[in-house]
C-alpha cells in the first residue's frame, strides 16, 4: 500500500490512477480516503448502490446543497 497526501494526490493523481497500488491518501496524517484500482469498467450493482446512497447522504446533508447537485450524484451512478 502507498501512502500520499491530499496534495500529492491531487499533483500526481493521473499517475495513480494507471498504479496497480492501494493508495491511503492523508490530510494532515490522519486517512482522508482510499484509491483501489479497479480493473473493470462496469462496476458490480451493490457497489454502485453503495457509493449511491453515501454521496446521497453527504449531498443531502450540506445545506444549501441545489437539486442539479443531488440529481448529479444519481446521474453518474446509473
């Protein structure tokens, strides 16, 4: 497993999307999020379903968040 920060995440983050590496990304040292290659384009119903209902959670939750935002986070997931 590979270890960056946000910061180099974001500088280098083409690079690592071709790494066959789990990548830990950190903020400030603590774990800010997960990078798993995925190696097949079509991902599996529950997985979808999953990343669906979180960034609906979170969208839902921001206040202020527009109807265009939430019907977005929907729209990619199908």
């Amino acid at each position: 497993m590979r270890v960056v920060s946000v910061r180099d995440f974001r500088d280098k983050a083409s690079e690592m999307f071709r790494s066959e590496d789990v990548i830990l990304v950190t903020r400030d040292g603590a774990p800010a999020g997960f990078f798993l290659p995925w190696d097949t384009p079509e991902l599996p119903v529950e997985v979808r379903r999953e990343v669906f209902l979180r960034l609906s959670e979170q969208i839902g939750a921001k206040p202020g968040a527009s109807p265009a935002a939430r019907r977005a986070a929907g729209h990619y997931l199908r």
